[in-house]
C-alpha cells in the first residue's frame, strides 16, 4: 500500500493544531545525505508573541531568531495553504481531493522539482521536454506568488505590527521577492547558508521570515537552525568578502550569492551534521503550527530537513524579508520571483509568461 494512502478523515483541516511533542532524544535527522545526531539536536526556544519590546529585542540580538507561537490566525494560513494546492491541481501534486491537507499524489520526484533545483536551472523542466514539468514551473515560480491571499499574509497587520515592535523601523519594508516552497516527502533539502549571502548588496539589517503553511511535524521537514551562530557566519562572509578583494573581483560579482571567493562549495557545507559538529553546535529544531513564524538574522546559520513525513504531508511554507526602508535595500530582490523571458521561447500557448516585473530566478535561501 502506498504510505500516503490515508483515511480522508484523517487528513482533513483542523481548526486546532495537529502537532503533537516528538521525543527528539531518538531522532536522526536528515537532511538530503547528511544525518543528524539525536544529541546534537535541541529544540528552538518559544516566544511569546505578547512579549514586551526590549526582551524581544534582546532575544533576537542574542539568539539571532526567535520562534513566535500564534501570531498570524491559523485560518488565514490554513486557507493560504488550501488555495495553494489547488493552483496545482491537474499536476498531480497532491493526491486527487486531498488539495486542502496537502497530501502528495507519490508521482516521480523529478516531475516536482524544488524552487532551488529550478532557481540553478530554469531550463530544467524544459530539457526535461515534457509539458506537465513545464506547466509545474510555471506555477511554482510565477502563478503561485500572485495569489491575493497569500501576499495579504506575507503583509498580515500582526505581523508588520510585530516587526515594527522588534525592529523599531517606520513602516517595515517588504522586499517583493518572496518565495513558496512546496516540498513533496523525500525532495532535495535547502543546504546550509546565511541569507545575508543572497543579499549581499543591501544593508544586512534585513530580517527573514519563515512561514510554515500548514502544520509541520518533525520528521516532516522545515527548517532548522545552527545554535549561536551569528559570529561564526559573520567571519566566514569576511573571509569571502577579504578573498573577493583579493581575487579582483567586480561588485557585480562580489554580491553574488555564489561567486569564485566561495570555492566549490555553494553556501558553507554541504553535509550539515560535520558543520554542526566541526563548530560543536547543536541544530535547532521543532514542531510548527500554522500561525506560527520563524524569524531570524541576515547571519543566523540554517538549513533544512528532508520532509519524511510518513502521511505524505507536502511542506509549505514562505520565505519572505523584511528591511529598514531607512537603509540600503538590495535592488534585485525588489521584483517578483519570474521565469525568465527566455524560458517561454517556444512553449506552448497556455504556459506564458506572469508578464509583470521581475526575470531574474536565482532563488536566496
Ligand atoms: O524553506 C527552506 O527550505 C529554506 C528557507 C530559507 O532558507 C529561509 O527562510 O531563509
Ligand atoms: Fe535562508
């Protein structure tokens, strides 16, 4: 029997949370070949959303995040989450009826290629030549990011209220480039970065937000983060940046996410559980309830898990960033997240461009 045969009653939307404690003394966590030690995991700490500013603040300065239980109406994310695989339907994504929950229709990983795996290669559904491939990019790049109830969510007045609290900017900026991740179980996990990588030529002020869309339960994936790792991410981008200088390159090329100063490896590691260990730091991890939001520092360390989900639960969540309006923002996150142009060369007439702002697809984690 496939594991994401479920009875309909089971899966079907709660009002109230589905999360349930899991004992993380017994879990190995993975993410893509890498495979966390129980002891080297620890949970995130909690914070209440009414907390005053000044904990709040020192919290965040101290931690690099903080886990906010509640602050958005579960409703507003759950129906965000319904709209979203509904988009989908046709592709297979989600298993036939089972758009509202989330359930994953078990077809090839290769049809439902990540954001990242398509930001490396926005031919990929194309040189794939098939037609369902290029019809899912479509929507996951393009289609998806303009639903009105999903940006209504990234700009919820609780949250903007929330960072306004938090940061003490006038009026919180939202960078336009946001992006949705919808990760089917066993899909390629986000490698271990810092964002202020992808954003190399703002102020590094910036604030993300991590959005789960839908409950998620360890082991189904989400993020996690590197335990009281600003400093150490601030001196790797300085040993990047001093090497940039050294090796002549221009700006254009020092902002970018991925240039020659970084040698072969994209982000800082590729097998997370050493990183973790050679810095002998714990990853940070936890349940998430539709509500909650996860927010952290332009040099807070972080990765993802591999969604193992046993019920075949897809992993939804958003990545949004708030800025200072009164500082640098970095340019090229001021559009939409776009296909680009030449993608549609030759596609067919239902696939077209979302014809707005915005071409430019290397994705930031
Ligand atoms: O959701 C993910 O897998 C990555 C998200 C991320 O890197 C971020 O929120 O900065
Ligand atoms: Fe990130």
């Amino acid at each position: 029997m496939s594991p994401f045969r479920l009875q309909k009653t089971m899966q079907s939307q709660s009002a109230t949370s589905t999360a349930k404690p899991v004992d993380i003394g017994k879990l190995y966590l993975q993410s893509n070949d890498s495979v966390i030690k129980p002891e080297n995991l620890k949970f995130f700490r909690e914070t209440r959303k009414d907390l005053p500013a000044d904990e709040l603040r020192a919290r965040f300065q101290q931690d690099g995040y903080v886990l906010v239980k509640g602050l958005l109406p579960r409703e507003t994310v759950l129906s965000v989450r319904k709209q979203y695989f509904e988009l989908f339907s046709g592709t297979g994504l989600c298993k036939a009826g089972y758009e509202a929950d989330g359930i994953f229709g078990g077809g090839k990983l290769d049809d439902f290629p990540t954001l990242d795996m398509v930001g490396r290669d926005p031919n990929y559904s194309r040189k794939k030549n098939s037609k369902l491939r290029s019809a899912y990019s479509k929507l996951l790049v393009d289609t998806s990011h303009d639903l009105p109830d999903y940006q209504a969510m990234c700009r919820h007045p609780d949250l903007v209220r929330f960072i306004e609290r938090l940061t003490g900017w006038r009026e919180p900026l939202l960078l336009k480039r946001t992006q949705m991740r919808p990760d089917v179980p066993g899909a390629e996990a986000t490698g271990v970065h810092f964002d202020k990588l992808h954003f190399r030529g703002g102020d590094p002020s910036f604030i993300t937000g991590w959005i789960p869309i839908g409950d998620i339960q360890l082991p189904g994936g989400g993020l996690i983060y590197l335990e009281d790792s600003l400093s150490l991410a601030r001196d790797i981008e300085d040993r990047w940046q001093r090497a940039a200088v050294a090796m002549g390159l221009s700006d254009e090329e020092r902002i970018n996410g991925n240039n020659a100063s970084m040698m072969d490896v994209p982000f800082c590691a590729k097998d997370m559980a050493e990183f973790g260990e050679k810095h002998s730091r714990k990853w940070l991890v936890g349940n998430f309830e539709a509500g909650d939001i996860l927010l952290h520092d332009a040099f807070m360390v972080h990765a993802s898990a591999t969604n193992k989900d046993p019920t075949g639960r897809i992993r939804l969540s958003t990545d949004i960033r708030y800025c200072n309006p009164d500082k640098q923002i970095d340019e090229r996150w001021m559009k939409m997240l776009r296909l680009p142009e030449s993608w549609f060369d030759g596609v067919e007439s239902e696939v077209k461009p979302g014809g707005q702002e915005g071409n430019d697809m290397e994705t930031g984690e």
